[in-house]
C-alpha cells in the first residue's frame, strides 16, 4: 500500500470516526441532560447532570485523541517507508 492511499484511507476513517462521535454525542444528548429525578433533590439532579456530562465529554475526547495519535503514528510510518 502506497503512502498516498494509507492517507486516503485515514481521511475516510476520519470522517465515519468524526461522524460517529457526533451521533453519540447527540444520542446521549437526553441521558445526559435529564436524569430520573426520582427520589433525588435538586442538587443532587444537578451533580447527576455533570457527572453524566463529565463522563461523555471525556470519553468523546480520548476516542478523537486516539484517533489523533493513530493518524500521526501512520503518518510517521507512511513517511518513513
């Protein structure tokens, strides 16, 4: 494999990665922002609220970090061959 379809295939890659963080953010959207508020106060749905939206934040950020380090693990590698 060429370097030049290495790199057209990371860009494909890239853009069904990027799409996918995007749904799952989206999809999330109502979990995130509306917990049960069965026997909770205000405060407490409130804590809910940014933990929830703590752990989807993070978690979107190390996924695209990964990515970010896989494309230039095989740029690196594309150039070197």
């Amino acid at each position: 494999m060429t370097a030049y379809k290495v790199g057209y295939a990371e860009g494909q890659w890239t853009v069904w990665i990027a799409l996918g963080l995007a749904a799952v953010w989206v999809a999330t959207g109502r979990w995130r922002d509306y917990p049960s508020g069965e026997g909770r106060n205000a405060e407490q749905l409130a804590s809910e609220v940014r933990r929830r939206s703590r752990l989807v934040n993070r978690s979107i950020l190390a996924v695209a970090s990964l990515w970010i380090l896989t494309n230039i693990v095989v740029g690196v590698w594309a150039v070197r061959q």
